[in-house]
C-alpha cells in the first residue's frame, strides 16, 4: 500500500481508542449484568422463582421474596391467590425464611390444612403475629422437639403462627430455619 493510500496516524490512533474503550464497555456490560448470577458479593440477581436477591460475601439474601420460593423452601403448597406482604430469605451454608403472607377469605381454610399438612397440628406456641383482631388463632413449632422420628422435625426448625382478620383473610407469619 501507497504511504499516501494510508490514512493519517491521528486518524488510526483515535480508531484504534474508539475499538478499545467500545471493547472495554461491553466486558463491564456483561460483567455487571452477570455478576449477581455468578456469585459476585454485592451484586443482585432474581432467582429462577422471581425473588429478588442480592450476594453478601458468605451467601445471599433475598429481600422481596415471591410465592414460588416460599413454597420451594417452606416445603408447603399454599393456594395460589396466597400473596407474600413482607419476607426475607437469606442463604450461607444454612437457610432462613421469614414471611408474612396473607390468603383471601375464599382459601383460608385451604391454606390451614396446608400449614397442618407441612407443619403439624395446632399446638401451644407462640405465634409471632401481632394477635390483635386476629380470631382462629393456630400455632405450629417444633423449636422444643429433639430426637423426633418426625420427618419435618429432622431438617429443619419452624415457627408458624396464623389466624384470620374480621374480613376473613387469613395471616400467616411463617418461620423456617434449616437445622
């Protein structure tokens, strides 16, 4: 090629710039937008099931937890008009899942014999619900039971307490922790 067929040296460096910093922007691009998914501490990634998650550096925590993965790690099968109020879940070598939920008038009596189908039967517990208004009051625990041949007693430790406003909506308040 011809010296003058070149393109001047401004030209080229300043091309050359433009290649690198575009190649540098998209290498963070993809970076921050996987970050969360690979593990990265203080990055946020939404789980298969929807919740909102961000990494810490010995796990995650999920701040904005969907049904789904209260189902999934409360091992319980609510009805499907169940809406999660607040709730967290947070993951290091164990688990923690704390919810409040709420289920309408029409499925409270089907999401109580789903909480006794997962956790028991009614007992004398706590319930971790603010009790006022509330009438139908259950609790459900196995914080005291040690050497149960129970099977929801071996893995897992849980603290459920429900009951149901003037309205007919059920609360739950829904505690579970991996043993």
């Amino acid at each position: 090629m011809a010296e003058r067929d070149r393109l001047p040296k401004s030209v080229r460096v300043f091309g050359g710039l433009l290649l690198m910093v575009a190649f540098v922007c998209i290498c963070l691009f993809v970076i921050t937008r996987y970050a969360g998914y690979w593990g990265v501490p203080l990055f946020s990634f939404q789980s298969d099931n929807g919740s909102e998650c961000t990494n810490d550096f010995n796990g995650y925590t999920c701040s904005t937890v969907s049904l789904a993965d209260v189902e999934l790690h409360g091992e319980i099968d609510l009805p499907d008009d169940t809406s999660v109020v607040k709730g967290t879940y947070k993951v290091t070598h164990d688990y923690a899942l704390d919810v409040t939920l709420e289920v309408p008038k029409a499925s409270a009596a089907g999401a109580l014999k789903a909480l006794n189908g997962s956790f028991g039967a009614c007992g004398d517990h706590h319930t971790g619900l603010d009790t006022e208004g509330l009438t139908q009051l259950c609790a459900m625990s196995n914080e005291n039971v040690f050497g149960s041949k129970d099977e929801r007693n071996q893995s897992r430790i849980f603290n459920v307490g429900t009951g149901v406003r003037k309205d007919g909506t059920r609360v739950i308040a829904l505690s579970v922790k991996s043993r």
